[in-house]
C-alpha cells in the first residue's frame, strides 16, 4: 500500500518509513512561527519552563501582524514582547514594521517555507503552506512553545480526503470560489481532523497565489492541513526564493484515502459564502440585492499581488458606491511595491479606495475597519462568524477580489458580471 | 476527579471568536479574558458562571482560530470541564495542554439542558446528570492525553522528558 503527499512528509520527519494514519508520532519541525497575539503565551511558557534557548535561531519566525502598526497601548506591550525575545535570542527572522508582511503572505514569499516541510504556527491558517508542497498545520501558544525548546511536535497522522477538481473555470471563478464551494459542499467540519489534498487538472492550472487560497482556507473546514503536490508551478515559484533546500514527495498512485470527491469546475459560479459560516457558500447572483457598507480585499488568504490586480481589474475606470468604504490591504511590503509599480494604487485612488500598510487588521475585528452593529460588509478574508470584524450584530459576506471590487462599486452584493 | 456543576448549554461549530473576541486579544491575562468569555454567544455569560460549572455544546467545538486565549478564558472563567459532541483540532490539543478536562458525549450535547446538574468522572468518563436521573458514557481519553494530563499538561511533560536524559530527541511516542 502507498503513502499520500501528507504520509510521506511526516514519515520523513518522523525518521520512519513509513506511517499510517492514525498513528501518534514525534517528527521534526522544519520551521515555526507565531505572531503578536500568540508568540506572547508562547514566549511565556518558554520562559517559565526555564528554557534558555530555541531550537534553531534560524528556524522561527516572529511576525507582527495582527495588531500593527500597534493599535493601542496593550497591542504595542505584546509587540514589544517579540521584539525583545527576538532580540535576546538572535532571532534571524523577525520581522519589524515596514519590513513585515502578513505572516503565510510573507514565509512562502521569502522562501522560509519550502516543498517537504514540516510547518508549525501559532496560528489557525498556518496551512496555507500546503500549497507549495509543505505539511503545515496550526496549533496553539503551549504546543509552539514546545516546538521553540524542542524542534519537535507529537502528531496523530490525519487521514485524507482527496479532491479531484477537473474542468474550465468560468469567468471570473478563482481559487477562492472553488474553495468556498468545496466547504460549502462538506461543512465546517468535513475535514476535521483530517488532510484536504486538493488535486487534478483545474489545481494545476492555478497559480501559486491561488493555490495559497485554497490550502489557506482548509481550515475552515476543520482540516490539519491541505496540500497541493509540487508540479512545475511550484518549482518555478520555489526556485527564485527558497532558503533551505526543497524535497518533492507525492502522493503514490495506490495511496489510501478516506474519500475521493470529484468536483466538476465548469459547474461553479463566483460564490459568495453568506453570514455566519464559511459553509454557507451560494453562487454570487442567488444571495439576493443586500446593500453593504464596507469591503475589505486583503488577508492571508487573498491579499496577494494577483487579488490586487484581479480587484483593479474591476475598479479600473469605475467607482465604489457611495455610501461604501474599499480597504484594500496588500499583505506585504513586496506586495505593495510591487502594486504601486504596477500602477494599481492610480486605479484604486481614483476608485476612491483607500489603501493600507499590510495587517491583518479588519480580518479579525482587530483594528483599521470595525463595522457598527447593523453594518454589513463584502471580504476575501477567511471568516465570517458573528463578531468577527466588529460589533456582534454586524455581518460579513466571504468572496474573492473580483466579487469584492464589484460590490464596491454596485453598492451591494454583486457580480463583476454585472458591470 | 469527580467534577460537579451545572451546566450552560451552547449549539453545534460554537467558534473561538464567540468564545473569546479578537477585539479583547490586545492582552493574555487569564482574568482579562475571562470577563468576555462567551461574550458574543451569550453577553451575559461571564457574569452569571459559577465556579465549577461545565459548558456543555454540540458539534466541533472550539472551531477556527488556534488562539489559546479560548481554553484559558474558560478555565479562568472558572468553568470545569467541556463536553461536547465533538471538538475541533486545535481547540482538542490546547485544552490538555493547559489541562481544561474536555470530553466528547454526543449523547450528553443531545440530552443536557442549561441548568442541569451534572457530576462528571474523569477516570472513567461517566457523565451523570443529576436533574434528569440519567447517566451518559463519554469517548475514552487516548492513552497519551492521560499522560499529558498526569504529568500537569505539555510543558511538565517536556521538561520532565529534557530532564530524564533528553529522550525527546529521536525517540517516537
């Protein structure tokens, strides 16, 4: 019997031949992250284990997103905290404001993640790695802080689910609408406990930045992880940038899985995934005419420099609504050059967007875009439970850039279509 | 352990935002957090908790974000022990971590109803509920989250394991 993409990652660094899921075991970390919201527990725990150094100073990163620039005085207090901690134990990846850039934008860009590795973070969307080959999974401030002292984590390997997404895209469908369908048609817990790996020809024919969004968001069905096996795609974006030395497994052709969901593309319409879950994905033209108040194209999962043309594509010559507030929110320093070289800002200042330095920011109902009670907004964030980008009675609808930019402009949920 | 308490019913997929906002992560002080803890499930939640009380909800529990800012507002809300029908991944492994009991009866999350006093046995995972004279077998702890459990959750048991010679390196659980 062979082994998944996800099988042989974790027998690898689990020095074992082979694994079968289910099994509990104890595999190396290649590389560990966690931000201003987790690396404070994390550094806490360390510290209180006694522990008097990391595993490999080269080998975690510190990234300051979720609050930055610093929203008030407790934010900048927890800042500090990974400034000094990085500081102390020569941390070479640290990443200061103005440098920085939404962590799982910022680590495959700078090539700190690599095809074969093991990823660990402090944070839920650390599987976003699964994109360019990597077993990557989120875990919490005390696991991580284990991970710093140790360079090693204890994992029950998942089994998988694999989906085979065959067909043409439709106008205007990207990676997040098949990722919004995909867990719309098995719900926030359909992969629990379990590896997504997404497969088949339509896969292949995303990009890079695509395919970030779609193992970003496997979470959101409940799954370890997501993964896509490295093809030339991958080795085209991984050669220009990676630090450490790649390894390509795949899956072998009589590898096990739990299921095996075909999805024809050609079927899905830009989707829209409705109040408050991720799961309730529905084509963009049956949500009904819903007026908003703020759109917010940004995030781990779509703040990248192909979302930013994608969303300057449809504001290019139009206007957002008045009445309705356009964050755009590259999610990262490069991205944001390289937007502003591309000549993108012209068309979104003369949309009347308005554009910000990377955060996560409105994502989670943090800072820089907090809705009222009562307000609605239109975003190609990841999340959309009650709260999350403010008050408890406001709303978020979860799309891609193009749905996003089109909202804007019509005022209400919409179409690029229909422009 | 014997746990006794009453119990505060939650829905099914009840997610780490309605359990602790990210608009209160500006800090990761247990009694900080756990003024807000169910603030937007139930605003009124931290304020009428007692200690010992038991959550008890559906469904994938504990789903979204990795913070660990959820199991501790709920611990330092004073709450005992989670049972739920199911619990998501990360909220699973940051529970035993910190050493929140959690237990998984999807015949208890059908049955409970808030205000029912429950007494929980750890060891054995039987659940009684003492307002409806019935009693519900919870899913076994895995050998291994009873050792993290025993051992005063993850950081002990790593340091214990540094400390004995450091076995954590190279040898497979």
């Amino acid at each position: 019997m062979g082994m998944t993409i996800s099988e042989k990652i974790l027998a690898a660094h689990a020095r074992k031949d082979r694994v079968v899921p289910g099994e509990l075991i104890e595999v190396d970390v290649d590389f560990a992250l966690a931000n201003d919201i987790t690396a404070p527990i994390a550094i806490d725990r360390f510290r209180r284990a006694g522990a008097k150094k990391v595993f490999d100073p080269e080998r975690l990163a510190l990234v300051p997103d979720h609050f930055v620039p610093n929203k008030d005085i407790d934010s900048a207090i927890q800042c500090k905290l990974l400034r000094d901690f990085a500081r102390e134990h020569g941390l070479r990846y640290y990443f200061e404001v103005g440098r920085m850039g939404i962590e799982h934008a910022l680590l495959p860009e700078q090539g700190l993640v690599v095809p074969g590795d093991v990823v660990v973070g402090a944070d839920s969307h650390t599987c976003t790695y699964g994109a360019v080959g990597a077993f990557a999974t989120g875990v919490g401030s005390t696991d991580l802080a284990a991970v710093m002292i140790t360079g090693r984590i204890w994992f029950r390997v998942p089994s998988t689910i694999k989906f085979v997404y065959e067909g043409e895209l439709r106008p205007w469908v990207t990676g997040k609408d098949l990722i919004l369908y995909t867990i719309g048609q098995i719900g926030v817990e359909g992969a629990r406990y379990r590896a997504m790996e997404f497969t088949g020809s339509a896969v292949g024919e995303l990009s890079m930045d695509q395919r970030l969004t779609m193992a970003n968001m496997a979470i959101e069905a409940g799954a370890k992880n997501g993964i896509i096996a490295p093809d030339m795609v991958t080795r085209v974006y991984v050669d220009d940038r990676a630090r450490r030395p790649a390894r390509y497994y795949e899956s072998d052709p009589d590898a096990s899985y739990d299921e095996v969901i075909p999805i024809d593309v050609s079927t899905i319409e830009p989707q829209v995934a409705v109040p408050h879950s991720p799961a309730n994905a529905r084509p963009v033209n049956e949500v009904g005419r819903i007026p908003i108040h703020q759109v917010v194209i940004g995030s781990c999962t779509n703040g990248r420099i192909e979302d930013l043309r994608l969303a300057a594509e449809v504001l290019k010559g139009r206007r957002v609504a008045p009445g309705v507030r356009c964050l755009i929110i590259p999610a990262t320093q490069a991205i944001y050059r390289q937007a502003m070289e591309e000549g993108l800002f012209t068309t979104f200042l003369e949309a009347e967007a308005a554009i910000s330095t990377p955060t996560c920011g409105p994502c989670l109902g943090g800072h820089m875009g907090i809705l009222a009670p009562g307000e609605r907004a239109v975003a190609t964030t990841n999340r959309n439970f009650v709260g999350r980008m403010g008050h408890p009675q406001s709303e978020v609808y979860l799309s891609s850039p193009a749905v996003a930019a089109a909202s804007a402009v019509l005022g209400r949920i919409g179409s690029p279509a229909e422009l | 352990m014997i746990l006794k308490g009453k119990a505060w019913k939650f829905g099914a997929d009840v997610d780490t935002d309605l359990i602790i906002p990210a608009r209160y992560l500006n800090t990761s002080d247990p009694k900080g957090l756990a003024k807000h803890c169910m603030e937007d499930a139930d605003p009124a939640f931290a304020g009428k908790v007692s200690s010992g009380d038991l959550i008890v909800a559906g469904n994938n529990f504990g789903c979204g974000s990795s913070r660990e800012h959820a199991p501790i507002a709920i611990k330092a809300a004073g709450v005992s022990c989670v049972v739920a029908a199911s619990f998501a991944r990360i909220f699973y492994r940051n529970a035993f971590n910190l050493g929140l009991p959690i237990l998984e009866s999807p015949e208890a999350a059908e049955a409970v109803k808030t205000g029912d006093e429950l007494e929980v046995d750890l060891a054995t995972g039987k659940i009684t509920n003492l307002s409806q004279d019935r009693t519900y077998q919870a899913q076994p702890v895995p050998p291994f989250m009873q050792e993290l459990l025993a051992a005063g959750g993850l950081m002990p048991y790593v340091m214990k394991r540094l400390a004995g010679g450091g076995e954590w390196h190279g040898k497979v659980l």
